[in-house]
C-alpha cells in the first residue's frame, strides 16, 4: 500500500498516531520500519524519568538512576547484581538530536569492561509518545502509575524478536547525613 493511502486509511478509521514511520516489533515496542520517520519531542517530555529506579529483572536485582533534563540532555545509570554480585553496568544519555530524542547506551561487564569498542555504542532514536510512553526504536520507557516505570527491549535472537521486560518503582530517597547521624 502506498504511503498516501496508507495515511488516509489512518486518517478515515481516526488513529491519530497511525504512521509509516513505526511499526510494531513486540507487544511494547515498536521499529522505525522501511523507510519510516523518526518522531520529534523535546527532552522536557521525559523528565517524569528523572529519580531512582529499583526493581527485579532477569533473575536479579536492577536499578536505574536518572538526572533531571539539563543543557538538553539526561544522564543515567543502570546496574544488575545477581547472586550479590554486580552483573553488569549501563551508562546511558537521552538528548535532543535532529529535532528529536537519541538514546545512546554505553554497556560495561562486571569488571568495567565495554562491551562496544571504545568508540561506540547502542543507540535507539526516538520514533513516538503515546498516552505518556515513549517509544524509542525497540525499545520503550511506560510509566506505571505514580511511581513506577516499566521499560520493554526487543532482544533479537535468529532473527527473531523477544520482549524483555524491566518493570521499576521508584525508590525512596536516601538519608542525608544529618539525618543519618539523628537516629
């Protein structure tokens, strides 16, 4: 089907979001697809992301920390520990690129290691939101209710695709010293 008509089907059956420019991938993620647009949005959209994240996923203990948006950037951090023991790292940064959002993730092992050559990295392009989710290219970050994250990965393997899940809440805020030191 061409792209005109495609467009205009959308249109005529009323989904607003309807596009060339994603398809899905998973049951939470979606792909940028043949020949598909990338979406536009500005950080600000994701700044309900900024905190710490704690929960369990793949068999251990995961935890995800984010800065508030500055200079039009957001900086994170993820670890998992399995079996007490630090699995391993992400460091990671949303920021405004080409008019919309690039995820770029960097992966490190236990002992710090990349994973990449030292040059490079993951990186998934903002493809749409919707009802607060943001879709990324095979990846999604979707709030759960007041204080909960929930963040989906399409894992390809032999050429085909698996849905990871990571589902957060977020955590309660550590003590400062002087607190510490009252008790």
């Amino acid at each position: 089907m061409n792209r005109f008509i495609h467009l205009a089907f959308c249109f005529v059956l009323g989904f607003v979001t309807c596009s060339v420019a994603q398809e899905s991938l998973t049951e939470h993620t979606m792909t940028r697809g043949k020949d598909g647009e990338l979406g536009s949005a500005k950080i600000d959209s994701m700044k309900w992301l900024a905190g710490h994240w704690t929960g369990e996923a793949t068999g251990g203990i995961a935890e995800e920390i984010w800065s508030p948006p500055h200079g039009g950037e957001m900086i994170g951090m993820f670890r998992l520990v399995q079996d007490g023991k630090p699995a391993f790292y992400e460091f990671m940064s949303i920021a405004e690129k080409e008019g919309g959002l690039r995820l770029r993730i960097k992966h490190f092992d236990a002992n710090f290691k990349g994973w990449e050559a030292q040059d490079k990295f993951e990186e998934f392009a903002f493809l749409a939101e919707k009802d607060g989710a943001m879709y990324f290219n095979k990846l999604s970050f979707v709030p759960n209710g007041a204080d909960g994250l929930k963040i989906f990965v399409a894992d390809e393997a032999d050429g085909k695709f698996t849905e990871l899940a990571f589902e957060f809440q977020r955590a309660k805020p550590a003590m400062t010293p002087a607190e510490s030191s009252a008790k």
